[in-house]
C-alpha cells in the first residue's frame, strides 16, 4: 500500500471556487487522498461543512492551520503534503508552518510578497530535504510537454526571438466606475496591503515568465516595462522587452483590460531553426515551424507523442483535455515525487514546478515595476 | 446526509481507460461516491486489484455483475445506481440484471444491438420506476445546453437545414494492410458478433443523430444513406440524408478514414432567424449568426451565460473545460435525479440523456444500414 | 507584335459590376488589349458611354451583339475573342452567333440552360476549329492549381470520399418577405423564364460540381438529391449524394439560405494517402494531411509551388491574391491558347475550363432537380 | 473628356515585379491611363520593350526620368502624375525633379533615406501645390478604412493600449551561410548605402507605425527599441516599446527571421469600450468586440459597410479582394484628387498616405535605430 500519498488542504471550503477545482485535479491520479483540511480562517462552520461533504474524519479537520500542521506533523498517517490554495497574502506564513513540521508544500502562485520570503521558503525547503511545488498550472498541459521536448531536442535550433502575452478583458469595467457601486470583482488586487506590489504583473505576468522559461529553458538577464494604471491603485497593463542569458531578446504583453481576451496566453518561440506557437485557450494544438517547410500542426495525436509526453495525456486525442488535466499532472507528478522520497530515491526528474521556479517570479514582478518607476530603464535579475 | 449518492461500476479495472474517465468525472461532484464494483469479467486478478486501488471494501468487490445487482439490492446502503462501461455487447443483460434489483443505471452507448433489446430496457425502467441514463457525453458541454436553450428560446427562428458530421482518421491504416500483421486497433470492430449491425454509424454516426436532437430538438422522420466498406466487413465512412419532423432536411456525415481529423464531430444548425456552428474539438466556443448580423463568437463568459447554462459550468471562462466536464455534468444531473428520485420530487427536469435517447440511437444506425442496403431508399423512423 | 490579342465584351455596362471585374482581370495580362463591345442591350446611350469611357474606337460600339460579331468576324484587325457577360437566358445564342463568325468564346456560367443546348456550342465549336472558355472562376485560384496537381501526383492516394459544399446567406430575407416590399435583390432568380430550371442549385451548386472535378478528375456516374424551395418558385437550397466514376462516394450542399455565410465554397478531398481542405474564402491556403502525419498549411511560399503552380502567382506569398487574380488566370491561360491557336500549335494543355465543362454542369443541374421531384431517386449521368 | 488622368511611370520594367502590380491596381480605375516612362534605367532595352509591350507611343519611353520630368511637364497632354517604384536610394531625387516640373508625385515607401530629403520633400510639394503621395498599400483594404471611422466614431472608446506586429521568415536562411554561395536574395539589404540606415525598420517596421497612425490618429511622442543584427550588417528583428500623444503605451515588433510567417502584419487596437483586431494576410475580417459582448467578425457584407467604406468595395462580400484591390483604392483616391485639383477644389478629403506620413515614416526609423545604439533608452519623435 505504500503507494497511498495522502494529503491535506489549507482553504478551499465549498464556496471557494478554486480549491474544488485542485481537488478534482488531484482525484484524476487515483493514489492521491484527501484525509484532512483546514477549509475556511474565517469561518468555523464553513469548515466544519466542507469537511462533512468531503467525508473527512471531524478529527482531522482543523480550527487552524498551525494546529493542522502540528497534528498532522505527528501522525503516524499524517499527509504526505498540504497544499495551499489561500490569498497570495498567507502563503508564507501558511508554507513556513508545514516546512517547519516537516510537511511537503505545493502552493499556488505568486509564492509571496517579497523575493526575501520566496528565498526563506526555498532555503527552508532545502535545509529540511522537502519538496516544494508552485502551481504554475499551465506548464501540465501535454502540448507545453511536448514543446519543451522539441526545443530541448533542437527541433527549432538555438532560441533568437520569443513573443509571449497573457491578455484578460475581466477589469476592463473598472475604467468605467458607477457612482455608488463599489468594484467588487477586484476590490482587494488593488489594495497593496493584500495583493503586494503588482496587480497585473503578479497574477498573470508571472505566468508568462514562469511558461516561456519551462518551454525554453531561457532565464532572463535584464528587462524593461512601461506600465500602465489608468488610475487605478496598481498595475492593469504592462509591456515588456527582456534579454535572456543567450542574448537574444523577447517582448511580453500582459493586460486585464483588453477587449476581447479572457484567459489568452499565447507564446510564440522563434528559433534558427523553426519556430512553436501555442495558445492556453486551445492547449491541445501547437504550430510548429521548421525552417523552409509548412507549418504543421501537432497534438496529442499525431505520432510526436508516441514517444515523448504521451505519458501525460488523459484522453484520446481529439478530446480536448482542458485544464483540470494540466493541474492534474502538475499534482501526479509531485505525488510520485513524494513516493519517490519516501523510498529514498532521487525526486530530481519528475516534472512539477519547484520553489525556485517561484522565486523567480517573484522576482521577475519586481524588476517589472522597479523598471516601470524608473521610466523603463534596464533592471538586471540574475 | 441524504445528498451522498452511491455508486458501482461494472468494467473499468484499472487497465481499462474509458472506466477512469467515467470515474475522474464523477468525482466531479463530491456527493457521489464509489462503494463497489466488478472491474473485469476476465481476470479476478484485475478486479481485486482495482479494487484495492480505489480503497473500496473488499466485501463489496464482486466476481460477476449479477452477485453485486443481487447483494448491493439487499443492502441498506447499497450503491444508488450503477456505471456501466463495458463493451457494446454486454450492454442488454448487465442493464437488465440491475433494473430487475432495482438499481437506477447509466449505460455507455450505443445502448444494444438491436431495437427490440432497447426497447425492453425502456419498458423495463419505466416499470420498476427507475431513472437509466445513456452517456451521450457530448450533451454535457456547457455550450450545448446554451445551444439548446438559444434554439428554445426562438433565437434562430424555425430550424430549415441542419449540416452535421463526425469524421475521424484512426481506421485509414486499414485500407493499408500490412503482410502478417493484425489490424489490432479495430479487429473487434469487424466481427458483427461482438460489434453489432455497423460499425461507424454504430460508434460515432449515433452521437450526430443524438447531438442535433439534444440542441433543434427535431425528430428525424425518415432518411437515406449511401454506406462505404472498402473491403471490411462493416462501414468506415456513411453519407446520410435526413427529413425532420418540420419538413426540414440535413446531411450527415460520419468517416473512420479522413486523414486530418481526430473526433471531430461539428453540427450547423440554420434557422430562418439565424445560425448556430459547434465543434467538439473546441467545445468552448459557438459562432452564432444572427439574421442580417454579423457572427459572433459565444463562450462561457459573454454574458449569455449569465442566466442561462452558468450552473453548468465548472471554470473561469476562458479556461478550457474539455470532456472531463462534459461527462461530470452528465453525472451530475443524473445524481440530482437520483436524490429527488430518493425524496420522492419529480425527476422529468434534470438534464441528462434518457433511455428513449438510447432507442432512437439504435433505430437510427439500423436505418442507415438498412437504406445502404436497399440502394439508398429512404426508410421511415418515427 | 503576334503576342497582342484583342478582345470585345457583350454585357457588362459602366453599371454592371461583373463587367467590370472581368475587365481588370483580363487586364492583368499585358498582352490582352479591348477594342470593341456590344455592352447593353436595353440602352444605347449606356452602351456608347461605356465605350467612350474605357476610350474605344466608337466605330467599334455596336448596337447588336449580332452587328458585332458579323464586322468583327470581317476585319483583318477584328478581336480574337468575345467575353460573354449577359444575364444566362442570353448565352446560347450569342455564344452561337460569335462562333458562327469564327470568333472564340469565353462564356459566363452556367453556360445555358438545356443540355442539347450546351451540347450544340460545343459540337458547333468543334466543328469551327474555335476555343470555347467557361468562366468557372475559382478554378483559376493558384492553390487549386496545387491541389490538382497533388491529386494527380498521388499525393492523397485514391480519391475514397468527398465532402463540399457552397452555401450564401443573401436570400434569407425572402422567407421573411415584408408586404408591399418587392423581393428586388432576387426577383429575377425566381422566374424559371429567365433563371431556368434551377436557382441555388445552378448558380452555386454547379460550381462545387466543376470544383471538384478540377481537382480531382473524377466524374459523377449517379447522384440523389434533396431540394427545398422553402415556398419560392426556384430552389434554395439542396443536399446531393454522388457516385462517382471511381466508385467513391461524395455529399455535396448549397444553399442561398444559410445565415453567417457569404460565398462560402469549402472543398475536402480524402484519399487513402491523405487529405486535402480548401476554402474560396481564404483562398490561398490549403491543409494537407498524409496518412499518419501532422496536417500542414500549404500556401504560395511553403516549397511546393516552386517547381509547379508557381506560374500562375501573381504576387509575394503572404499577400492575399484574391478573386480577381483567379480570373485573371483563366483569361491569361486563354489568351495563351488564343496565340497558340493562331500559330497552329496545340491548344489542349492550357488550363482553363472548357465548353464540356459547361455541358457536364448543365447535365448535373438537370439532375439534381430530376432526382429530388422523384423522391431522391438515383439519377445517372454520365 | 475631363475625367481622364493620365500617368507616367520610373522604374518597373517587364522583370520588374511590383511595377507590374502598381499598373494592374491602377487600372482597376478606368479613368486612369498610362502614357509614358522610364521603366529601366540601366537598359535602354528593357526600357524599349516594356513600352513597346505597354503599347505607349515610343516618343514618350525616355531614356531618362530627367528628359521624362522635362518633356512631360511642357507637353499639353502631359502626365498628370507619376508613380515611382524604383529602389529606395532613388527616391528623393526622382521625386524632387517631377515636382520641379510640375507633376503630382506618387512614391513607393520608405520615402528617403535621412529626415531632412524627406522634408525637403514634403515643403517643395508644398511650395508648388502639388499632390504627393505615399505607398503605404495596406491602408488602402476596405476593412483598414472600416477600422478608421469605427474608432473616429468612439466604438472603441478612448485607446488605452496597441498591440501590433509584422514578421516575416524570408530571411531566416540567411542565418545559415553556405560557404561559397552569396546571401542572393538580401544582398542588397545589408549595404547601408543601398539601403539607408535600416533593414527590417524600414522595409516593414514603417508598415506597422503608419497603419496604427491610419486607424487610430494617434501620434508616437516617443519610443524605445531592442534591434537585432543576428551578425548581419543591419537589423532583421526589432522589438520596440510607443508612448502616444495620449499617455497610451503600445508595443510593436518587426522580423524577418519569424519562422511560419510570410507578410503576418498583425494590428491589435484596445479601447476603454471596445477592440478591433486585423491581420493583413486575412484582410477582409475584423474581430470587433465591444465591451461586455460577444465578440463579432464584421466583413464587407455585414451591414456595417452599407453606409461607409462601401465605396471602396471592388467585389460581392465573400469574393476575397486581395492587395491589388488595395493598391488600387490607394491610386483611386489619388487620381479623384488629381482631378478634384485640375478644378480647383479641395483635395484634402481624399484618402491616401500623404508625403507627411513619409515624413513621420522616416522619423520613426531613425529613432528605432537611434534607440537600439543608446541601450534602449527613449527617443523623442514629436
């Protein structure tokens, strides 16, 4: 039975929307179960509630996390991990805590307010040989598995130009107040107390970073933006031109008021040798390039997968596979980890992003802003 | 606790795919749980494997469907209803087997082999009072529940032409035979004994007849067809000509040999106030055109489904749902029919495919093949 | 100075607009120069407006079509062929008296409208040693000329199954007619004095006839029909089985009533090799798919075209060449064989449509009706 | 008679590519007529032959545009206008001695090579009262001057944010050297005194800035840019970050080594109530999505058009135009000036690029370039 990975949920009680969506994800790798959870910090009976639906022992849901933490940190079948779905603003203290209990972490994004935290977590992390994965779910999508495989392969030669953008339509009213009608979809992104530095760039820019670095393995040297508030509080638009350790250049657009757009992440890598585009909205589809010859377009079914990244997928290809798939191989992939760790194996190939993948975002967030305060000029990362 | 639903499974061991992808989408809902099974006929190896697997009571894994109708019947807290998702072949008895305990089912399609069987499972669950439902999984999608509730409404007028197709490429390597090698993807589809009177009207041909009725609400009144074997014992490729109920006709077309597509299964529906294009492949989105108007792109977040089919959705829009979600919903709605059944409410509401669904299904495949047969003469249906 | 080759138009006044288009794309070709023109029937003074504005001779204005042909014939500098652009009603016998005169023919479409008609112009051309041209425009796209030359080369294998179709929305407003309100746009169309036996099915329908069989040769042995006036006069809309030569079968639609579609013409070709998908309009593209390989976008620049169609591109790939290029190359193909005739060379390997073109569209729109007023019987043709 | 214009044409001889496309497009306008030229000016030859092909009077082939510029200007039945589609190093000298003789001017772009020749240019026209325009061909599409009046009439709001692109591929091979055979294609291109102080900026960056000026009025205040040379002698790839006179931020990139792109210019505008979207290699379609619906596909056929840029439409919605269609709008728009002009009425309501935005065109080079030397730091332009 050492095959069982049990684990636990900080947040998420029912009414919140993207915990039951990492349930779910989590459910599609059948070795994975949920045995204990501390839903709601602000109400008891939501927490009591969602534990009884969820059919969770009373025991084993808690009035905090820290008790959780301890509780479980002492069970001889305590989880395995916990796995934060919480306000950005909690994630570290949240994180800390399980570390320190000896827990492993897998947390949503953007990890935390400052690089200083991210940096303690992943020290900490380390220092305690646990895992830590971030959920940059978009990297579990079989066709960004399939890219990364081809520019590893040199399928598109060595990386000159990368185009990538993250557009959403969804504040675009907030340009448009009414009188007596508070913004309530995005109240708290624009309070700096809650939502840190960075609307924009901290929610979806981040991803653009964390996405085209999977893909291509480029990490960015230095960078510059213009950002935009229209004044708001924080950021709602920004523009950004990088250079990567290889040289060669990339602009990225991020936005939350772009008619039109909903969730649409779209990367384009341009190669010596060929190029990839892909599209979060249509994820099963990459077009692919090689120099001199038609475009062509792959998915999960047109023989590459034979070999490579056929792992991952969940359907026949033809069925589009959607998102709960990319968080569902983000977690199966920690889950073998974690067993992986239990037998003294080696956790290094599986295929989740790490801690430190979450540093870097938060870094990147950074250099964006303190670029687009200083009237766009240069700000080296690494 | 009179919201948790029960269930078994009858197929599915742990090598089986389609039995994962029916339970990953169940556990959509966190009110329906999995309490026992009978994974495999061939191998009690695998069936108690699967069993251990998904941490059920080995008590209630069973050896033969028949012992877990007969046992779950007699428990107090025996299982709600039953999946079944074993080959085409077995569909009639095992369905059979459970009404006759007193178990709700929800069947995998094509319901049987012939008319008369689908009928009498009809008959069957209307006497013993019994909800059965047929998994046209295609129904689920959240696009078309708003596809049908926009031709309800009247937003495209009177329905005058219907052009409907369900191509696939993955039996084009059998027009190739290879010297000694076995065509072993679809060698079962071409014995008539296991597959039945067709083999791609049967398989995908079925889900077209389903999809247009489920959105126009339309019966087919008569059609004709010109079949293709290319040398197999059963159909790779059909042309069908309907006549609707309103006087109307389509076109339908159904292909297991066309190179360049996968499950690409696409319906346009005209209407004398508009039109309406869906595309399994991209199941999020719907071009609608009204009258003199521009066409305009519909997806889960533009405002339509604000009154509408919101309840059905399971993501932000903008992030892909895929079928995972279109299956979860039909269980669902078939768990929500299973408790009002419970508490003695009216189940007619609940969205779900029905029994009398499952009949038509196999009236309509025998009438292609009959009108094939007969040199493309129309045959009547209803 | 042997490479000048003159020309005069019959129809197409300063207000016709598909005059005009003829006129420019003839134009593309350098060596093809207008020196004379009957251009109205109804208006003499729109006909010498015409002339004066496009600066002809005035002496070669003509009053009749029949005065033009009998000088032009006569003068040693008399126009090497006519370009028919009247209303069909009018083609048989202008076409007659041209050729009559030893003038060579390029005809509208559909060339008349009884077969013995069509049958006499291409029995009387034959007889008179003349070329006779039929404007199937949309064989004159380059990436026609491509797929016709895959076909040819085996590229997609054996033809096995065919799927095409033209549908328009431009004549929904007529099922909606207003009182007092002439249906001005189409009013002429519903006459079967003028229009002929057949509305949608000769306009548009013919056109998927000769599409088809320009690329891939195959001709049509049988076809069954359905056919809906929808209360008019004339059809508007049709769904046609075929049988073709080959033994393959192939569905074709029009329709004239079909909200969100303009001139929408979408041909799919599949061979046991592979497939082929074009639409008219993003006319400079082409997805090819081999057996067991990625689809691919083929266009003007991707390789291919540089040892064949390249010829007839009139541009840089990447910049839409559009309809009147497609024109130009019929005429430019024609004006080739017009000098090639005057040489005493051979005419047969120029690539524009031909009268037995005409003939075989006129048959098949014959049919079609036949069929579909006997029930959807089979209706031979060749 | 006074509608006639006639024209005169330096450069594009019967080799020569784009003078062939300027003379289709230009008589697509019957009005127009082409009279003179000097179609080589290294081969007296070719010169004779072209306008011998053109069937022009051999008195006005001129040896050279000196003696074309000197003669035309004196002569009664003069050329109104000349086209000049010579390489970019000749522009400002021939352009400069037309108007010195009085002849309107229509110039292939970039104008000229430094600022100062470009407003040498712009005064001289000015001085003399004569018309002078530009070739920037993409305005000339009907859905660009659909965009124009949809954001003149406030559909998109204030604009808050671009997003545009032009790649190409067709320089990629360069990239890959082969000992001993000459880059043939760009030779030309690399040679800063053949071509000017940039490549890829200004044969396709221009393209970008002038069509976001065209649709949107809006003026670039200043720019910063990353350029890269990839080891060649000029830039083949750019990245550059726009300030416009309304506080609005917008990115725009340019290549010619972008793998699976052709002529991809792309123009993405987004308004506080709305965004319009257009891509050159589709040019009929605009995605338009006002704030808070569905997006929608406006086309020549969409109602929209009935009332504005109908004028400009050359054939039935459906039919694609192409970039001759455009060309020609542009010399449409330009000959009703040049006679509005001979009457002595305003010529300002006319639609076509203007010597000024040749101007700005050359302004916006110089600054990318200027930017890139300076380590991306901003560059004033107005």
């Amino acid at each position: 039975m050492s095959q069982l990975v049990r684990y636990g949920m900080v947040g998420g009680d029912e009414g919140a929307f993207i915990g039951k969506v990492h349930r779910r994800a989590i459910g599609f790798d059948e070795r994975i179960q949920l045995v204990a959870g501390c839903f709601s910090a602000s109400s008891q009976e939501k927490n009591k509630k969602t534990g009884q639906v969820l059919r969770l022992d009373p025991a084993r849901v808690y009035d905090t996390y820290q008790d959780m933490a301890r509780e479980e940190g002492k069970r001889e079948d305590g989880i395995d991990f916990v796995s934060i779905v919480t306000p950005n603003v909690t994630h570290f203290d949240i994180a800390k805590t399980f570390l320190e209990n000896g827990i492993h972490v897998m947390c949503e994004k953007p990890l935390t307010f400052t690089v200083e935290q991210a940096e303690e977590l992943a020290h900490l992390a380390q220092q305690k040989n646990l895992l830590f994965g971030v959920n940059y779910s978009y990297t579990g999508y079989v066709l960004a598995k399939v890219m990364r495989e081809m520019v590893a392969e040199g399928k598109i030669g060595k990386v000159i130009s990368v185009n990538a953008e993250y557009p959403q339509e969804w504040l675009l009213d907030d340009l448009h107040p009414v009188e007596g009608q508070e913004l309530s979809l995005s109240v708290w992104r624009k309070n700096p107390e809650i939502a840190g530095i960075s609307n924009c760039v901290g929610d979806i820019g981040s991803h653009i970073e964390n996405f085209v670095h999977y893909i291509t393995g480029l990490k960015i040297k230095r960078l510059l933006a213009t950002v935009n508030r229209f004044g708001q509080p924080l950021d709602l638009n920004a523009n950004i031109l990088v250079e990567y350790d290889n040289g060669a250049n990339g602009a990225y657009w991020c936005s939350q008021v772009a008619a039109g757009t909903l969730n649409a992440l779209a990367v384009r890598i341009y190669g010596d040798e060929g190029s990839l585009e892909w599209q979060q909205e249509n994820p099963d589809y990459v077009r692919y390039t090689p120099r001199g010859e038609a475009p062509r377009t792959l998915t999960r079914g047109n023989g590459y997968l034979k070999e490579k990244a056929a792992a991952f997928s969940q359907l026949p290809t033809g069925h589009p596979e959607g998102l709960h798939v990319a968080f569902g191989n983000l977690y199966q992939q920690f889950a073998s980890a974690v067993i992986a760790h239990r037998e003294g194996q080696p956790t290094d190939g599986f295929d989740f992003p790490r801690v430190q993948d979450g540093v870097n975002g938060v870094k990147f967030i950074h250099a964006v802003i303190n670029s687009a305060k200083n009237d766009s000029a240069w700000v080296h990362i690494n």
